[in-house]
C-alpha cells in the first residue's frame, strides 16, 4: 500500500485498497478481517482502488493505477 495514503474525504489513514477478479483463498482471509475490500470481477477504468474504512468513501481510479504500475516497471527495466 501507497505510504501515507489518507482518505481525501475525511483525512482517516484507516484505508484498505479495493481488489478486482476472482479472489484466492488469501484475499478472502483478508477481506474477512477487512486487510482489504473485494470489489468485484468487473472493473472499468473509473472503478474505484481504496476505500476508507472511517467514512466509507471510495476513491482513486483504476486506470490511473495501471498507468502508475506501468512507469515503475519500465523505470525499473531502463536502469
């Protein structure tokens, strides 16, 4: 999880990311003792990736997540 991520809403740090597809076993533990919240097998670029376990909002987008993972792997093979 990003460091020092906080809710934009309500400030709490008590945040978990949102998981999409079909989940392990292991996603299902944490999602048992809310480590992380399921969010489903369909995704689209505007699916949310955190939740804020304070107030309930969702933010962030997942298409902006994918681009962000993309640069730091092509960073990290360019080195």
């Amino acid at each position: 999880m990003e460091k020092n991520l906080k809710c934009p809403k309500c400030g709490s740090t008590n945040i978990v990311p949102i998981v999409y597809g079909m989940p392990s076993y292991e996603l299902l533990e944490k999602e048992g003792v809310r480590e992380v919240l399921l969010g489903g097998c369909i995704v689209n670029d505007l699916s949310p990736i955190w939740h804020c376990k304070d107030c309930q909002n969702y933010w962030g987008n997942y298409s902006d997540h994918l681009e962000n993972g993309r640069q730091e792997l092509e960073k990290r093979h360019n080195k």
